[in-house]
C-alpha cells in the first residue's frame, strides 16, 4: 500500500493566502498540519518529494509517539501492516557485556511501548491521512514542491527590511518551484510558517544564516548516520523483541545498532558526532562493513545475511544537545512567524539518536501555539522547558559514551544488578525519573550499592 502514489488533489493557483504553510510532510510537518486542520485551520502542507519516497531513519518509533499517531488517527492502521513491536532495548559494552532494558509493561500491554518500522511506510500512512484532514478543512497539499524563497515583511504590511534584521523581519510566506529545475514558480501567503523539512529545511536555513545571521550546523552537535537493510540476520527473526544497540570497541565514539522492522527485515546502521568522526580515519560505511565481518559479537549472526540492494544510504541528524553560548537551546527555533519542528529545529535525541517522538511533539506544540496566537518566542521557551531536561540528560549519557572503559563498567554493572535495569527502564518512561540523573547521591547509591 505504502508504494503506491498519493492523490493529494490538485496544486492549489499561486496567490493564494492560508492560515499556516507548513514546509515538508514528514512526522513533524504532518503533525503541525493535522492539529492545525482538526481545528478548522486552512493550511498549505508542502512535500518536496512525491510519495512514495524513502525518509533515511533508524526507523525507531518511540513510545511518546503513539499518543499523537492515535489523535491523528493513524495508529490503528500502523498496526495492520507489518511491523516490529518493541518490548525493550538491548545495550551491549566493547568487552562484549550485555543488558537489556524492558520496556514498562503496562505500555507493551497497551501497545503504547513503541515500533520498529521502515520510515517509507512510516511517513506514507501519516502523511495520508494528514494529507485529508488538510484538504477536508479547506487547505490544500502540494507534493513535488521545492520552496525556493521565504518571504518577509517588516512587519506592518511593508518591504522586506533586508538580511541580519532579526526582529524587524516577518516571514509572510514562500516561493515554491513545481515540476523540477525548470518548473513554474508560484508564491502563497500566510502569517505563519512551519518549517519541517528535517536538517536541511530551507525556513530553518533562511531565518537562521539570513536573518539572525547564526550558523545552521554545528559538527559537535550534529550526527552523521549511515544505515543498510539486511535479511537474514540471527536472532532478529520475529515481529516482537528487542531493538539493540551496540557500543563496539572500533566505533567508539559512536555505536552500531540493530533495529528489525518486521518480515526478518533489520535496519543495520551506524552513528557518530560528526565532529569526532573528523578524527577518524575510515568513514561510517567502511567501519560498518569491518563490524559485520570481523567483530566476534555479530560475524556468526550475519555469516547467512544479505544486504538489500541500494539500501545503503548516509544522512545527518541534527542533536537537540545544548550548545556552550547559545542565545537559545538548543538552537533558535523561532522568530517572528516562523515556527522549526522536528530536525528543523535540531531536536534528535542525543543519545539515543530517536528523532520521530519530538518531531511530532514539537509539531503539536506549534499548532498550539499559533491556534492560541501565542507568539514564537513563547513557543521557543516552552518547546526547550517541555523537551531540554530529556535533551539534556541525553546528551550527558552521550558524553559517557565516549569512554569505553566508563561503557565496560557501567554495562558489566548493569548486567548483574536488577535496580540498575529498573532505573533505566523507568528513565525510558517517566520524565520525573529521568530527573534522579540531576542527583549525583542517587546515582551514586544505585551504581554502589
């Protein structure tokens, strides 16, 4: 179902002025467009690609997403197509210790726990169903478009009062091109723009480097990821189980993961902060290729596995980690009618590398805030208040990764000691739990005693 293409009715005649334009329909850009039209919002939703299109991904689906893939009515069709379903999270250290993490087990019993699904079929069935909603309440969709401009006024109906102007400057809409290279060009009007067009989002790059004149990356802060479809790997034969990552010697400071996606299909892939990965001397896909023939953990387990054709494909996920001297965290992610989602905003969890849950939640938060007319420096703090101690958390656990010899003895702990497990399964779930990493007493006390 999820190849087929997408009828989104007709592009809408340029001119046109909406309540929103929203710039790209992934998980974020879809869920801001949702809860915009579910509120009776007209809304202009942008894809640059046609469906159906790949989205390189993990493919993780957290449990912080089901809350929101249910409101936008998708979460009954997700589980109809197949699909792998998460009960916990295997780490493993370099010397080779494992734990596993289980999952709560009223959320596995609810089905709320969390997925494991290709990002194709992912973003298709989300989109679908958004891509109604939207037009339902009188908006209109628009697939195969490439936003070429945002534009801007100052404010008060008049011209643009140029770059670097900060405040001064109002997004007022976008110029988007249809039908490739040479296509039309039409422009649509609105007082709000959403830019979710992931980590090369053309709203997040023209009110960051244009109008506040601050820079989009930042290496230690954004990660690259190259990822494979495999069949065949042992151990990763049902649709319910574990997701795994690994912290292998060779890849330290990164980690190397497995994430089955139902059908004996597994997402293979690996990580590293693009800063760190400078220092390295072979790139993702060669260190990839060294770990499934000659690590002794995973050799065995892919001696009878092959690698789906054309599936291997790198990309960067922008860490929601909190930047030294920042003038806003993790990066600015508003201005004056503009609002940044999901990596557009630069928030993929820093550790576990999981971008999909706050995309979707930061999506939901900037429908809320302009439904309410509240202004995007509202959205600013309470997006960072909502999502910057998990972020920050996150990023701490990051850091600590980097230590191999820290990983051997946390892990080998972990591996022997039952409270130590039911604290990170409690860190998984409950944000008031996550708040005990604040306390170095109780860390102290759970690790020693």
């Amino acid at each position: 179902m999820w190849k087929q293409p997408i009828d989104s009715g007709s592009v809408p005649a340029g001119g046109e002025t909406y309540d929103a334009i929203v710039v790209g329909g992934g998980p974020g850009g879809s869920a801001a467009a949702g809860y915009l039209a579910m509120e009776g919002k007209r809304v202009l939703l942008i894809e640059k690609e046609t469906w159906p299109r790949d989205k390189i991904c993990g493919d993780a689906v957290g449990g912080k997403s089901l809350s929101h893939v249910k409101e936008l009515g998708v979460k009954e069709t997700l589980e109809s197509t197949p699909h792998f379903r998460v009960t916990g999270i295997v780490f493993s250290s370099p010397k080779g210790h494992n734990v596993r993490v289980a999952l709560p087990e009223e959320d596995v019993q609810r089905l709320e726990a969390g997925y494991s699904l290709p990002r194709q079929q992912f973003d298709y069935l989300l989109f679908n169903q958004v891509q109604q909603l939207v037009r339902d309440a009188g908006g209109a969709v628009i697939q195969g478009g490439d936003v070429r401009d945002v534009l801007y006024n100052d404010g008060a109906g008049g011209e643009d009062p140029g770059k670097g102007s900060g405040a001064q400057r109002h997004a007022s809409g976008i110029v988007v091109r249809i039908g490739g290279r040479n296509g039309e060009e039409l422009t649509f009007h609105a007082p709000n723009v959403i830019g979710a067009a992931g980590y090369r989002c053309p709203v997040a790059k023209s009110m960051l480097e244009e109008t506040y004149e601050e820079p989009m990356m930042d290496r230690d802060h954004y990660c690259a990821g190259y990822r494979e479809y495999w069949r065949g790997v042992k151990g990763c034969e049902d649709n319910v189980g574990d997701i795994e990552i690994h912290f292998v010697d060779t890849v330290i400071p990164g980690y190397f993961w497995l994430f089955p996606v139902a059908e004996g299909v597994v997402n293979v892939g690996i990580g590293m902060v693009m800063s760190l990965l400078d220092k390295q001397s072979k790139k993702l896909k060669a260190l990839q290729a060294e770990v499934i023939a000659e690590h002794p953990l995973f050799k065995d387990r892919f001696a009878e596995a092959t690698m789906i054709p054309g599936t291997g494909k790198g990309w960067q996920l922008p860490f929601g980690s909190p930047r030294k001297k920042a003038s806003k965290q993790p990066r600015r992610s508003a201005s004056n009618g503009i609002f940044l989602v999901g990596d557009a905003a630069s928030l993929v969890d820093p550790f576990s590398g999981e971008g999909v849950g706050n995309a979707l939640v930061s999506g939901e938060m900037a429908a809320q805030h302009i439904m309410e007319g509240k202004s995007p420096e509202d959205y600013q703090e309470a997006l960072w208040k909502a999502l910057g101690p998990e972020l920050t958390n996150s990023f701490r656990m990051q850091k600590m990764s980097r230590r191999a010899w820290l990983l051997n003895w946390f892990v080998g702990k972990a591996s022997k000691k039952p409270a130590i497990q039911e604290m990170m399964t409690e860190m998984i779930a409950s944000k008031e739990a996550q708040e005990n990493l604040h306390s170095p007493w109780f860390m102290f006390k759970t690790l020693m005693f």
